[in-house]
C-alpha cells in the first residue's frame, strides 16, 4: 500500500509545482468613487467568478497566463479588462452607470407580482441627477431634542400641591434647542456654525444637537451615524441594497395624474448593516416623500431601540432634499421604566449652486458662537419652526423660573449650607464638603471607612486625604489632591501631593506637580500575577513637575522633569496574612521578597510628542471635541536619565516612536493598529526601575490586545532596538449575522495578531487571535453596558512553545464617547 501512496503524492507534487497561481484582486467603484458590493467578476471562457464583498473588494486565484475579466453590475455598464498574469496583480475598476434606455430594459426583468423592487431601481436611477442638481448648497437648520427619565424617584414625602406635582412630572426630564446654519461642499465637505443654543436639565444624554452626529439621507449609498454605531448603515436606495433587502408593496394612493406607492423594507437574511421600516415614493419625478427606519439594536450599543421618520420635498423646484426628521429612542431600565428621547430636526430656507471661499472647509467642521448660548426668549420664539408640546412649555417656565430662584443669593446660599453641613452620614461614607460659591471653590475630605485599609505591604495603613479644586472665572483651574498615611507595623509615614493647573482650557494645556513617598511598583504595567509580588515593590520618594499643550491643531507635547529617591524594602516587616496568602500562589523565598538594591538619587526628564495631521474638531466657546482624522497618529518619546545633576547616579537615553490609527472601514467593521519600535541609545548607567519590559500575557485574561501580547511566556527587560506591532479588527457581525441562526444570539466577531522581535532573547513572536463576544446590559444599572467576550489565541516563537490557549475578557461601554473602554 505503500507504493500506490507515494505514487500518489508524487503525482500531487508534481501537479503543485507545475501549476503556479497568482492573485488577482483590486475594488469596484461607482463614478463617485463609493465601493459596489454584490458585483459580477468573472473570467470570460472561464469558470472562474467572483462577487465584491460589501465593501467593493473582490480576489481571484488563476493561474500564469492572459485573461480577460468582465466587471458588471445591474445599473452599470459592463466593462472587459485584459491583463496577462505573471505575479499577483491589482486591478481597481470604475462602472459607469447606464443611460435610461439601459436601465428600462433591467426593469422590464424585475418581478412581476411584486413592483416594489422595480420602483425602487427607478429612484435609485434618479437619485444621483437631484444630488448633482443641488450642488453645493446650504441651510438653516432648527433641533428641538427632549428626554424623559421616568426611574427618577419621587420622593413620598411629597404632597399633592400643584407646586409639588410639578417637581415629580418634571424631575427626570431635559430639554435642547438649537438653531444653526449648515454648509455642504460638492466633495461632501461640510461646516455648520450653531447662531443658538439652549440646554435645560441634564442634557448630556441628548441624541443629535449636531449634524456631525450623522448623516441619515437615504439618496447616499451608506447612512452614517458615527454617534451611534462603529459601522454605517446600508442604504435601501442603493444598487447593493437591492441584494441587501426585500421590498414588499404595502399600498398605492393614487394623487392626481400620478401614484404614491408605501413599500416595506426588510433585511435579508444573509445582511448585517441592515435597518427595516417602510418609505413611500412617487412616480412623478421618482423621489421619496417619507421613511420610517428602525435600526438594528445590535448596533447601537447606547438604545434598546431606535427609530427615524424622514420627509422629502422638491425644494425650490431644483431636487429632492430632507426637510424634516424625527429620531425617537428609549433604553429600557427595569420592567417598565425607561429613559426615552425624541429629536425633531427642520431644514429650511436653503439656497443651492453656491460657490464658498477656498478656505471655507477645513478641520473646524462644526463652532458655536459667543452669543449662542445667550439667546432670549424672543429668539426661539421668531426661528421655532417646531411648535413646543403643552409639557414643554410647562417644562421651560418651570425651568427658568427654577433659575431665577436658583440663581438667587439667598438660595444659593440655602444650598451651600446644606452642602457644607456636618452629618455623620457624611464623615463615615462620603467625606465632608465644603463650598464656597462665590470663589468657586471646593474642599473635600476622605471619610473614615477610607482612613483604614487592612491588607497593604507592611501592613494595615491609616489614611486621610484632602482635596481641593478652583475653577476660575476664565475657565481656567486649579486642582491639588494631598494624602497621607501611617504603617501600623512598621511605623512609617507616606503620602503624596498632585497639583494640576488648567491655564488654555480650549487647548487643554495645562502643568502638573507632584511630591510623594509611596512603595511603587517596578513594572506598572505588568501582568497581573506579577502586580501582586513582592519582588515588583520599591520605596520612591519623588518630586516632579509637567507640562502639556497643543502647539497646533493634532499636535501635542508632553514634557516632565523628576528626581527620585530609591531605596529597597527589605527591611520592612510584612503583614503575615498577605504573607500566607502569597505563599500560596509563589515560592515565597523567591517571588514575596522586595528586591535588595542600595539607595540611589535619579533624575531623568521625557519629552513626547503627539501629532494626528488634519484632526477635526468642533469648537464650543471654552471647549474642543476631537473628531478624529482619517490620518495615523505619529508619535515619540525620548526619556533620559541625567547624570551628576543633583547626585543622580542614572545615565541612560531610552528612545520609542510609532505609529496607531483607526481605520473605519465601512460595512465591514472597524480596524485598529499600532507599530512601535524603541532603544536605548544610550544607557552608560541604567537600573532596574527604569528598564524597558516587555509585559507576559495574563493567564486566562484577554487584555487590551492594542497594548499587550497575549501568549508572551514571561516579562522580561529590552535594550537593543525592538519592533512590535498589534492589529485588531471588529467585524461587527460581518460574517456571522450572515448566518441566520447565529444572527439571532447578536454575537460579534474579533480577530487579530501581533507581532514582536527583541534582540536580547534572539525572539521573534507572532500571535494570532479570534473570538467572540456579546453585549449585556448591568443588571444593577440598565443604562451600563458591558462586553463578555470567549477568545482562542495560537502563537509561534523561536525560543518557546505555547499551547493554543482560551482567555475571557470584560470591557464596558463608554457612553460619553459613544465606544468600548
């Protein structure tokens, strides 16, 4: 049996090495340079044939030779490229799309039953002519946005005076005008500058008081809404939504010589970034008249639901354009509390085929005035294109008459007292508070259940702390935190002081100091199996100072001088219940003993510099909210040990730059990278503390994999120049929402790797990752979201072997940057 098997693979052999084949892959594009999914790529007289993905990408596998590949989408016009295969090649191809005539033959093909779909083909023919007939343009904008939390408690004590009615219907509600002016670039550049703004309540949970929180407009291929989900929506009037969806005829209104026809919209099984709902179009000029979209909740991590209504008008009698939107959304909080919103947006007197100044758009897309925010009454009352529900009217006389009561001295004063007031409550749990209003000022105090913390190295620690914040009249602040405490066991005193004075708070430039004497870690950001050693403890005494800015728009620097006072631990006494409880876990003669070193002086200063080019922002009158930018970050640090200053015994320069970036890449979710590479340039004199680690994976934890390696057998120092890369890629339910069972458990998928060759161990290590995870919500707080993910992580070194291994990991949702932690 032996020889038929080694005629066989010999055969198979030979087969291989005869045949050698090449990629063939590239993008399909429109006209406008959007990507086609769902496009026919096949090779003529071949059997060879491919369909772009979502994001307009296709690869073929042929072999060495001459082809000829014919590119072809409804709606567009075939095009056939020939090219000879040598080595892999890339081959990007623009379809144009068809004339009239063309597209009335594809749809004398549709279904004959059903005519949605037909209809739907004729908007999207169309669509593309009202965007050109626009051009660049602008309007005015008016958002009316308001919420209602309905688990705020009320308070029983309360009574039935119409006074105290009032307080309940109205203490978990907010409320937000704006009215703005909105600019738009043919490119697709925008800038809105917001002329009014009025926030009542709490309205940080407020959806859409901008137009960068998304763009909804159902004539563009993809429906953006960066505030809401990492992946944008694919459009039902879009030629690969009609592989993406299925339209079904709800009913025909016949309007004079011409028919209004309302079609349900629903995903397909194998979609991902999928909405449903219904619109209605007309036959007139073929352009929609209204929409009503539900988003999938699988993507909108912050609602458990999520509706949009549109309509449509022919604007000046030059195209069809939104002119009203509403967003209505609610998360569930318990059985039958909920916190819910609605959002109505106008856009009127528009004014098309504009021509802006060369200079108009750039990286400032969005700015309030200095008056917005000082609007009176008679403001709204003249630019309210929405008229206010009888509650919110109710609401904004309340509010401002809360105000003027609130911003009363007497009340004022009222409230600071209640503030300042000693309470035994206040000393035992929460700390004691004073206030002073008219100096903006703050003082605060630690309470006594944190003044004793039994399990600390050495032993039981009492501590107590003070804080103090000033927030100046220009914005600017100042914020010390002091803190001290005392070893029971060993008799010894610690603490800190951390000042921070915020002096450009639109740049955030602001300086630190520090002074403190605190047992440290030698490795911060080790594993944490290792974080809990003994043999990671040092005893630093430490004074510092620090500065940052942003010189320009995406570039920052960072700079720090501190001289540290070492010593070693080894003659502290240790607590013996931490004792026992190591022993446990390590060899206690090895791994729960500080590391024996004699004292030393080290002075050492770093410099960093940050620099995203083309950053964009939106300007609040004392404030800048970073957008982000569609270029890396670049950056480098230099940190350097100075020799003889002040007795320092440290000579070193240690030197790292690198690169990160997040890249969106449309329906098929969103990537992450970052390459590093670092030396030390010099280091004459270098201790333990301030060598460079490379941090071990975690047993059994998934950590960040944008900082750490997963399956790194041990933590261990760098000198020479090292490389180290790490890529993530968020799939957001791209490939398993195409599986219809899987869909249903809203499951999403992860993968990614890293790679890293040090020099000191001759190590090169590559890992690759995949699993994975689901979003809860947190039972004792529905509002908190949290991500549990089950990952399979492999890797491959030259100086060890690891087994595949399974981790877990946790993260939660960061509401006010709409992303996970």
């Amino acid at each position: 049996m032996q020889k038929p098997l080694l005629l066989f693979i010999s055969i198979l052999l030979h087969l291989f090495l005869k045949a050698q084949y090449f990629t063939v892959s590239g993008i399909v594009t429109n006209s406008k340079l959007e990507p086609l999914g769902l496009a026919n790529v096949v090779v003529k007289n071949g059997i060879e044939g491919s369909l772009t993905k979502e994001d307009g990408t296709y690869q073929l596998l042929l072999e060495e030779g001459k082809y000829e590949l014919l590119f072809s989408m409804v709606g567009h016009k075939p095009q056939t490229i020939s090219l000879v295969v040598k080595a892999n090649y890339r081959q990007n191809v623009i379809l144009e799309t068809t004339d009239e005539n063309n597209m009335e033959e594809v749809v004398v093909k549709s279904r004959l039953r059903d005519r949605s779909e037909e209809l739907i083909r004729n908007v999207i023919k169309h669509k593309e002519q009202w965007q050109k007939m626009a051009g660049a343009y602008s309007c005015q904008v008016y958002i009316k946005a308001s919420q209602y939390d309905s688990t705020v408690r009320k308070n029983k004590k309360w009574k039935t005076s119409p006074t105290e009615n009032m307080l309940q219907n109205f203490a978990g509600m907010s409320m937000a005008e704006v009215y703005l002016n909105f600019d738009k670039e043919v490119n697709g550049q925008t800038k809105e500058e917001r002329t009014g703004i009025s926030k009542r309540g709490n309205p940080e949970g407020l959806f859409y008081l901008s137009l960068t929180d998304g763009d909804f407009n159902l004539y563009n291929n993809l429906l953006k809404a960066p505030s809401l989900s990492s992946v944008p929506f694919l459009s039902p009037i879009s030629y690969a939504g009609l592989a993406a969806y299925k339209y079904k005829m709800l009913h025909i209104k016949k309007v004079g010589e011409y028919k209004e026809f309302t079609i349900r919209i629903q995903p397909k099984d194998l979609s991902n970034v999928t909405v449903e709902g219904e619109l209605t179009i007309s036959d007139s000029n073929w352009t929609i008249l209204n929409s009503r979209l539900i988003l999938p909740g699988y993507h909108i991590p912050a609602y458990d639901y999520f509706e949009i209504k549109q309509e449509y008008n022919y604007v000046n009698g030059i195209t069809s354009s939104i002119v009203k939107q509403q967003f209505i959304y609610f998360t569930k909080k318990g059985k039958a509390a909920k916190l819910s919103g609605e959002t109505t947006v106008h856009y009127n007197h528009f004014s098309f085929h504009k021509t802006f100044p060369k200079k108009h758009f750039g990286i400032e897309i969005s700015a309030a005035t200095k008056e917005a925010y000082e609007r009176d009454s008679n403001f709204w009352s003249t630019i309210r294109t929405e008229p206010l529900t009888p509650k919110e009217i109710r609401f904004i006389q309340y509010k401002d008459s809360i105000l003027r009561i609130t911003t009363s001295k007497v009340y004022l004063d009222s409230i600071d007292k209640l503030t300042n007031k000693f309470t035994w409550k206040k000393l035992l749990f929460t700390g004691l508070t004073y206030y002073n209003r008219t100096k903006r000022k703050t003082i605060q105090t630690n309470s006594l259940m944190d003044m004793y913390q039994p399990i600390q190295f050495g032993g039981a620690r009492l501590y107590a702390g003070v804080t103090y914040h000033k927030i100046f009249n220009s914005e600017k602040s100042l914020f010390v935190a002091t803190r001290l405490s005392y070893g029971l066991l060993n008799k010894d005193f610690n603490g800190y002081i951390n000042a921070r004075y915020l002096y450009h708070p639109f740049k955030r430039s602001y300086w630190t100091f520090n002074f403190s004497k605190d047992f440290q870690l030698i490795f911060q950001n080790d594993a944490w199996i290792n974080q809990i050693k003994r043999s990671n403890l040092f005893l630093n005494k430490n004074i510092g100072v620090g500065h940052e800015t942003e010189i320009l728009n995406g570039l920052r620097v960072t700079t720090n001088l501190d001289i540290g006072f070492r010593s070693a631990l080894n003659h502290f006494k240790t607590s013996r219940k931490l004792d026992r409880l190591l022993d446990g876990l390590y060899d206690y003669s090895q791994n729960t003993q500080p590391p024996y070193f004699e004292p030393y002086k080290a002075l050492y200063s770093f410099v960093g510099v940050d620099y995203t080019p083309k950053q964009k922002y939106i300007r609040e009158p004392r404030q800048k909210v970073i957008l982000g930018s569609t270029w890396p970050t670049f950056f480098i640090g230099w940190k350097k040990g100075i020799k003889g200053i002040l007795n320092s015994k440290i000579d070193f320069d240690y030197l790292e730059f690198g690169i990160r970036q997040q890249l969106k890449l449309g329906v098929t979710g969103v990537s992450n990278y970052k390459i590093v590479s670092g030396s030390f340039i010099n280091n004459k004199k270098i201790e333990l503390i301030d060598y460079k680690f490379m941090r071990r994976g975690d047993p059994l934890l998934f950590m960040n994999p944008n900082e750490t390696f997963q399956s790194l057998d041990s933590t261990f120092p760098v000198f020479n120049r090292f490389y180290e890369a790490h890529w993530v890629h968020e799939f957001n339910g791209a490939i398993l929402n195409k599986i219809p069972f899987l869909k249903k458990l809203k499951l999403r998928e992860v993968a990614g790797g890293g790679m890293l060759f040090a020099k000191e161990r001759n190590l090169r290590y590559a890992e690759l990752f995949t699993g994975i995870e689901r979003s809860f919500k947190w039972p004792f707080n529905p509002l908190v979201r949290f991500k549990l993910g089950v990952y399979v992580v492999g890797s491959a070194a030259n100086q060890f072997k690891n087994p595949v291994q399974f981790k877990i990991g946790i993260t939660s949702w960061d509401r006010s940057r709409n992303r996970w932690f």
